[in-house]
C-alpha cells in the first residue's frame, strides 16, 4: 500500500521541479534583459565630461528655447526613440601658441612662443555656445580652432607693444594677451585657464641688442657699484682714522685741560703765598717809605731852613743894596740923561745956528764909528799914500780948498767931540810917509 502511494507521487515532483528550473530561467532572463535595457538608456556621467540628451526642449538659464539638456556629474536616463546622447571632455587642452615674424609697434619681426591651458567650460552659458559650436567635433579640431585664434590675438597684441616691453615683462605681455583671447575664446564657447609666454626672439637681433646694451648697463653699474664701495670703504676708513686721530687730539687736549688745571690751582696756591708775601713786603715798604717820607718832611725843613739862611737871608740883603745901587745908577743915569738932554740940546741950537758946516760935522761924527767897524774887518792895512780927490770942486784949485775943508771939519769934530780924526787915522793905519 505505502509502495503504491510513494510511486504515484513521483512524476508530480518531477513537475514542480521542472516548473521551478522554468521560473527561473525566465527570471533570470528578464532580469538580464532588464540590465540590458537599463544600460542602454542610463548613462552614469563622469566629473571630468558632460552628458548633453538631444531630443527634447527646454527652457534654458538664459532664457533661450534649447532642444537639449545637460548632466554633470550624476546619473541620467535616456527616453528611447527621443534623445540621443553625447559626451563632452571638460579636461585641459594643451595648447602650444607659436608666431613668426609678428611685427611689433617699431616695425621689428618678433617670434613668440607660448603655452596655453583651454578647455570646455563646465558651466552654462558657455557651455551652450561651446555645445553649438564643437558638439561632435572631435578634440585636435577644437585645440586647431582655439590655436589659431590665439595666434591671430597674440600678433594682435604684439602690434600694441614695443619688443622692450614684450621681452622685460612677459607676464605683463601675457596678461594683456589673455583678456584679449578670452573675449574671442568666449564667444567660441571655450575657457582659458592659463596663458604662459616661454620665449621672445627676433631674427635681426635687436633683442640681442638690447641684452648687450642692458648686459653693458649692469657691468656698468656693477662697476660704479664696486667703485662707489670701494669709495665708500676709503672713505670709511679714512673716517675711521680721522675719528681715531680726533679722539687721541681730543685725549690729548683732555690732559693738558687737566694738566694746566694742576697747574692753574699749583699757581692759584702760590699765588695767595706770593700775594701774602709781597703784601708783606708791600707793607715793609710803605712803612719803610713812611718813615723815609718822615724823615724827608724833617729833611726838607731842615734844607728850607738852611735855604732860608744861606740863601734867601743873603739874597733879600743882595736886592736890597742892588734896589740901592740900582737906585744910585738910576739917579746917576737919570742925572746923566739930564746933562745929555742939555749937551744935546745946546748941540742943536748950535747946528741949526751953524747951518751947512754942522751938517758935515754931525755927519763926520757918524762916520768915525763906521770906520773903526770898517778898518777892523780889513785886519792889519799899511797906508802908504792917502789922496783925497775932490769930487765936485771943479775948476783950478779944487783940490786945495777941499784939504782946507778937511782940515776944518776934522778941528770942529775935535772941538765938538774931543776926537782927533788925523790922530786916529794914523793909530789905525800908521803913518804916512812923506
């Protein structure tokens, strides 16, 4: 009986197993069609891309109508049979610039060398005006259109600027280069991160040029600077020992204030004991010269006294006999002067009475004193013949009455005075012979 049951039960087990293995062949096979369906309308967008799903409109940031949307970063599914998907690279570009023969302001071919960072923006609105410009273009097409338009800025640039300023500050260069380019890579829907220059050059070496003359500048200065140095080190040390030499002066100075100080205050000390001494001497002196000075005040009045005696008693006693002797000359003088007013009184009746022969005689008078003063000067003079010539007795026996004249004028001259002319001609002269 349990044999019979067991056998009976044994295909509807076979069945369910079977229903089993079928259930899940089926499962697994819609799950791995579901799995399929999923990766086909489910994209997973890295960091470094955009998804862009074209299909359907939508209103964008800017409010423009754009038949697409865009993901970044995330996940997003695609409708079937509407959108369609595509990837967009946000890495770096790297981008090498190079100009050739680009004419700077002056005229001088410069060649340039520059590297450049573009890439997609990763932001809207850029990212739309990059997605209408380069979606599906390929990258060497994107980096050739960025290339160019660098270049074509860059010889825009290099027209403004002198080769001096391009070369001396690069970055100066650079950065006017990249908010030229950024204006034009923006509307090209493109970023610029970065914008280096490598090298400046030219092909007629005015650069060069430039190098040496800067190159010659700095030696230049390089030499005035070592020459200003070793200058200013002279001067230093000349400084040096000029303070050297003034502090050993001023040393030197210091002690001989201090040494005429010693002696200052030595001649200060000496000079109260010589003060003392010569006071004291002084007063030595004083008492000494006041002592002389008595001595001369009895001295003087001995000397007066004496004066007195031997001098002044005798001469009062002289003046008064010569006040009496001179009192006696006078009146003899006076007596005289009397008998000589009357003497010459009488004489000068008697010449007015006697007319022309007085005149002679008063004349001869005068004349015996001048011949003395003349025969004098003559010293010894020997006579031998005296001739008296009659100057205005003319006519015969002129002569003869002119003697006679002489003769009788020579008588009154000695009856009026008492002088004997021919006697005195003869004592002064000698006698005359024959």
């Amino acid at each position: 009986m349990n044999i019979l049951t067991t056998t009976t039960h044994l295909p509807l087990l076979g069945d369910a197993v079977e229903a089993l293995a079928t259930g899940a062949a089926v499962l697994v096979l819609a799950a791995i069609v579901l799995v399929l369906v999923v990766k086909r309308i489910l994209y997973v967008c890295q960091p470094n891309e955009v998804l862009i799903f074209s299909g359907r409109r939508r209103l964008t940031g800017d409010g423009r109508v754009a038949g697409y949307r865009i993901i970044r970063g995330g996940r997003g599914v695609r409708i079937p049979l509407i959108e369609t998907v595509d990837r967009m690279d946000l890495t770096n570009m790297i981008i090498e610039v190079t100009v050739r023969n680009a004419y700077s302001k002056g005229g001088i071919p410069l060649s340039v060398q520059g590297v450049a960072n573009i890439k997609v923006p990763g932001t809207e609105p850029l990212l739309n005006n990059c997605l209408e410009r380069f979606l599906g273009r390929a990258r060497p097409e994107i980096m050739k259109i960025a290339r160019e338009t660098l270049e074509g800025n860059l010889r825009g640039v290099l027209a403004t600027l002198t080769p001096e300023q391009v070369n001396e500050d690069k970055e100066s260069f650079a950065a006017q280069l990249a908010t030229e380019a950024e204006q034009d890579l923006n509307r090209l829907g493109l970023e610029l991160d970065t914008l280096k220059i490598q090298n400046v050059t030219d092909e007629v070496g005015y650069l060069d040029a430039i190098g040496r003359k800067i190159s010659a500048k700095i030696r230049k200065d390089a030499q005035v600077a070592e020459a200003n140095a070793r200058a200013s080190a002279a001067e230093q040390k000349w400084m040096n020992t000029r303070e050297a030499e003034l502090a050993k002066i001023s040393a030197a100075i210091e002690i001989s204030v201090r040494e005429n100080e010693r002696r200052l205050a030595d001649a200060r000390t000496k000079r109260a004991a010589m003060i003392a001494r010569e006071q004291a001497e002084v007063q030595a002196m004083m008492a000494q010269a006041e002592a002389e000075l008595a001595m001369q005040d009895a001295r003087i009045e001995q000397v007066r006294l004496q004066l007195d005696a031997d001098i002044l008693r005798p001469a009062e006693a002289e003046l008064k006999a010569a006040e009496n002797a001179a009192r006696g000359e006078a009146a003899k003088i006076v007596e005289k002067g009397k008998a000589t007013a009357t003497v010459l009184t009488d004489l000068a009746s008697k010449y007015r009475a006697s007319g022309a022969a007085g005149r002679d005689i008063l004349l001869m008078q005068k004349l015996v004193p001048l011949l003395d003063s003349l025969a004098g000067t003559m010293g010894d003079l020997k006579v031998n013949r005296l001739t008296v010539l009659g100057g205005d007795q003319a006519g015969p026996g002129g002569e003869e009455r002119l003697a006679k004249k002489v003769l009788r004028y020579s008588e009154e001259i000695k009856a009026a005075t008492g002088i004997d002319v021919p006697e005195l001609v003869k004592k002064r002269f000698g006698p005359t012979p024959g």
